[in-house]
C-alpha cells in the first residue's frame, strides 16, 4: 500500500530536482520564446508565473551551475556522419 505522503516531494527534492533540470528549463524558456505561435504574454506567464512557482531560481535566471553539454558530436553520430 502507498501512502498518499510518498507521492509528494520535499521542499529539499523539489530544488534539487529544479538544479538538475536547470540546462533543459532554460532549453524550454528559448523554445516557448521563440515560438510564433505564442503571443508574448502567455510565455511570459509560462515561465514567470508557472514556471516560477515550481522552479523560481531556476525561471528568472538565464544560466545553470552545470554547463550545458555539448551534443553535437552525438548528433552528428546519429545522422551517421562519423
């Protein structure tokens, strides 16, 4: 039997969640800015109000603690290129 508390998380997993996640939100914040089919209040609420209330450090800063890695070789490699 589950107990209905197991499936929330702590205040501690929810930003260490948020850090781990923090290269593919700022991934999300470009796409839904860059949208054309999203006028600019609603992506502004996406990521001030939404996203802000799940992950606030990590939706009004721009960068992360880890670097974003570097995936081109692993495309190129799928598109079978090398």
């Amino acid at each position: 039997t589950t107990d209905a508390s197991d499936l929330f998380l702590s205040d501690e997993s929810k930003v260490a969640l948020c850090q781990a996640l923090c290269n593919e939100i700022q991934v999300y914040k470009t796409i839904i800015r860059k949208a054309a089919n999203l006028k600019v209040e609603d992506v502004e609420l996406s990521i001030l109000e939404e996203l802000k209330g799940i992950c606030p450090t990590e939706a009004l800063n721009d960068e992360c603690e880890d670097e974003m890695p570097d995936i081109f070789d692993k495309i190129e490699a799928r598109k079978g290129r090398q």
